[in-house]
C-alpha cells in the first residue's frame, strides 16, 4: 500500500492554477531538463538524492516527478514509508504526459 498520493497531470495543474502552496520537484537528470522541463518546477536529480534528501521541508507538499513516473514513484515511496514524510506526492505519467496533456510546447523525447 502505498502512503503517498499519485496525482495526475491534470490535478497538479489545477493546484497550480489555484495556486496552492506545493513544491513541484523535477528528479530528471540535467541533461533530460536541458532538453524539456516545467516551468517553475526545482531540479533536484535523483543521482544526487544524498546532496538534498536532508534539506527537504515537511511542512509543504512536495509533488515528484521525472520522464514517465517511475523515478518520483520511488523517491516518493522513500520519503513516505522510510522517512515519514506526511504529504508526499508523485504526479503519474511525467513529463511525458504533462507535454501530451498540458503544455504541448514542452518537447517529448
């Protein structure tokens, strides 16, 4: 059982247009957010997880995502079940589906 949400594409861009406070993380590699990326969305690549994992807030939303939605689900996963994090959420899908779905200027790759 999960004990983190899955948010769709959608839900997360109807928090960011009502603007709810949330974090948006980005866990690609630099080189994948060179190529597409969210405006607005923080890199914080999974490979260097040992250089930010400590200085995450546990008093926002955090909403994880990368290309497809595997890597947030793990991070996500992590953060919920091994270091109690309340209100994590992986957004299903990725970038890919955030460029199908919602923004189709973002380049699919």
């Amino acid at each position: 059982m999960a004990n983190y949400r899955n948010l769709t594409t959608d839900e997360v861009q109807a928090k960011r247009i009502r603007g709810d406070a949330f974090r948006l993380i980005d866990v690609r590699e630099v080189e994948e957010h060179g190529i597409a990326h969210i405006e607005g969305a923080e890199l914080l690549p999974l490979s260097q997880a040992g250089q930010w994992i400590n200085t995450l807030p546990r008093d926002i939303e955090l909403v994880f995502f990368c290309h497809h939605g595997m890597r947030s689900q793990h991070i996500a996963s992590f953060l919920a079940s091994q270091r109690g994090y309340p209100n994590i959420a992986n957004m299903t899908g990725g970038i890919e589906e955030w460029s199908l779905r919602i923004d189709p200027t973002i380049p699919r790759y």
